[in-house]
C-alpha cells in the first residue's frame, strides 16, 4: 500500500513538473491566456462565472452581454475541454506570437474573439429560424479563436499538407477537414462556433479586419513605455519584428528596421512580414522554425 502511494506521489509529481515545464517554454503572450483560462476555470469549481454567449440572451440585453464576446472564450465547461483547447491553443499561438510578437499576437487574439462572437450571433440568428435550440443556446470555449487561428494560417499559405492518421489533408482545406472530424469526434462540441472561428480566420487574412488593426509603430510605443517593463523583463516576452533580433531565432534574413512614419495598416503589415526570417514554415530551415513546424503537425493529429 505504501510503495503504491509512494507511485502514485512520484507520478504525480512528474506530471506537475511536466506541465509547469511546458508552461515556462510557451511565449508570453501565449502564456496569459492560458493562465487566465485556468483561473477562470479553478474560479468557477467555486463560484459560477457567468459569461457564455448566448445570440438570443445577446439580442434581449445587447449592452449588459457586451462582455460575453470576450469573456465566453476563456471560460470551459469543464477540466478536459479546458485541457484539450490549451493543447491546441499552445502550439498555434505560440507559432504565431514568435513571428509577430506578444502584442500584436494579444491584439489579434481579442480581435479574433469578438470577431469569432459576431459571426456566431449572426449564424446562429438565421440557422435559428428553423432551429430555435441554436438560438437561445450558451457556448463557450476557446476552440473557436483556435479555429481562427488554423484558418488565418492556411489562407495564408503558411500551413503544410497535414497528415491526419494517414490522411493527407491540403493546408488549405484543413480547417474544414478539421471542423467536420472534430464533429464527428465530440458530438456535444458547437459546429457554429468552429465555423464562426474559421470565417474569422479568412475575414483577417483577406485583409477586412486591417483597420482594427494598429500599425507597428503602436506596438513599439507600447514596448516603449516604462509602465510596461515589468513584462518586457520576461524572457519569454517576444519584441515584434523590425530591427530587433528574436533571441529564439538565429535568423540570416531579419526585417528592416521601421520607424513610426513607415508603419502601414496593421493587419497588412504583418500579413506581408510576420511569417518572413523568423523561423516560420517560408522563412528558414532555422531549428527554431524546426519546432514550430513539428508542433503544427503534432497538433493537427489531436
């Protein structure tokens, strides 16, 4: 009985320094969210947070739910659902937080939130003539933001054939691909938030988000400003790219240094820039583009 819980002692102690392992090696940005997802969910073992989106609870108090199209995403319904979007979560965000910096890659992330929420309330209005449950439903979840991200690399061009248990699956076509296997797997999981995710994800890479999203030099004001420091003391926090060399990355070919008058529309500037010399799948066969590639591909077989 004793040599068993000494096991078990020992197994769970490897499993926590595991995971606090994997925690320390994720950016900082990357890293927020999922401890603000945690949180919420230790907090909600104890007290109910509300704040799942709901399209006919939105409609009926559009002011008082206003907080909904963000909070819904870091809210879970439960430990696995929790564990199994921050798996997902960790290796796109990641991805795409060491190319782009943590900011920018915070700023997308809100962005991509209340865009995922938007085209949800909309989906969910007309599927909801004929389908009342999807209207007055309550989703939550990252998975959608997930989803977005996925999509924003495929239509980008920046995701590889991924091989699905064998299945060769295009780039493209993967978060389609996804979508319905993901379906098909959890049965309880929202079609409508993935989908409204995925959208989300072609809606920025075809440049219609842009103008919600601030140039670089905002960015460099805000890496820039003393209140700040305590973050931009982290080693894992990641400087956007521009004259600044990604300690993660030896890169050969690093962009041009900007300043503020040669910053563009956002979301363009870094469409163009944030997947070149950095490590990323059309910039180098640096190790670190290495890892990131590898965790891309392990991730599409969750």
């Amino acid at each position: 009985m004793a040599s068993g819980l000494q096991r078990a002692r020992d197994l769970g102690s490897a499993a926590a320094a595991g995971v606090l392992q994997w925690y320390g090696k994720m950016p900082l940005g990357g890293g927020l969210v999922v401890g603000v997802c945690t949180g919420l969910q230790v907090f909600n073992t104890v007290v109910t947070v509300p704040g799942c989106l709901s399209g006919a609870a939105w409609l009926g108090a559009p002011f008082s739910q206003l907080y909904t199209l963000f909070m819904s995403h870091f809210l879970h319904t439960g430990w696995f659902h929790l564990l199994f979007n921050m798996l997902a979560f960790a290796p796109f965000a990641g991805y795409q937080e060491r190319n782009m910096g943590t900011y920018p890659l915070l700023h997308i992330i809100l962005l991509l939130c209340a865009t995922t929420s938007i085209i949800y309330i909309a989906l969910t209005f007309v599927a909801g003539i004929l389908f009342k449950g999807l209207w007055t439903g309550c989703v939550a979840g990252l998975s959608g933001v997930i989803f977005a991200l996925i999509s924003l690399e495929a239509n980008k061009g920046d995701l590889q054939t991924q091989d699905f248990f064998g299945v060769k699956v295009p780039g493209a076509m993967f978060p389609w691909f996804l979508l319905i296997v993901t379906q098909f797997m959890f049965m309880s999981s929202s079609f409508f938030g993935h989908l409204s995710g995925i959208l989300a994800g072609v809606l920025y890479s075809q440049g219609v988000l842009d103008k919600f999203f601030p140039g670089p030099a905002y960015f460099h004001r805000l890496e820039s400003t003393p209140a700040l420091s305590f973050f931009h003391g982290f080693p894992t926090f990641v400087p956007q790219p521009g004259g600044v060399s990604l300690p993660t990355y030896m890169n050969s070919t690093p962009l041009p240094t900007l300043s503020p008058s040669s910053a563009t529309v956002g979301g363009a500037y870094y469409q163009r820039s944030s997947y070149t010399g950095y490590g990323a799948v059309n910039g180098g066969n640096t190790a670190a583009g290495t890892q990131d590639r590898t965790a891309l591909l392990s991730d599409g077989d969750v």
